[in-house]
C-alpha cells in the first residue's frame, strides 16, 4: 500500500487524518474554554482601578524645527 502520501492515500487514512485533526481542534478548544485567569483572591473577581482625568493640558513648543 502506498498511503505515506496524501495524493495516493485511500479513503481511510484521509479518514483517519480527519478524524485525528478533528480531536486535536476539540482539545485545544476545551483547553482555551477551560483556562481561566488565578489572581489569588477566593471570590474569583478581578476588579480594575479607576483612573479619574484631571484638567486638560496644552503642549506646545516655541522652538523653530531645522531640518538636516
């Protein structure tokens, strides 16, 4: 039998190609599904720190630029 290439392999080892590509997705995507972020609190929230804006600024320069 000639199934060590993809162009002469018969209906089965592209079968069973399918069927391992098709484990492995399954496994990644329960893998991604189930991890999860430990911050080490016990409630298992993240909470995120509130940045307040202050007063507005204006940056300017006086300088003249020279190109080189």
């Amino acid at each position: 039998m000639n199934n060590f290439s993809m162009f002469t392999a018969d209906r089965m080892t592209h079968l069973k190609v399918v069927a391992v590509a098709l484990v492995c997705a399954t496994l990644v995507a329960g893998l991604g599904v189930a991890a999860r972020v430990a911050d080490g609190s016990t409630d298992g929230r993240l909470e995120a720190t509130v940045i307040k804006a202050g007063k507005p600024v204006t940056a300017s320069t006086s300088e003249s630029r020279t190109i080189r």
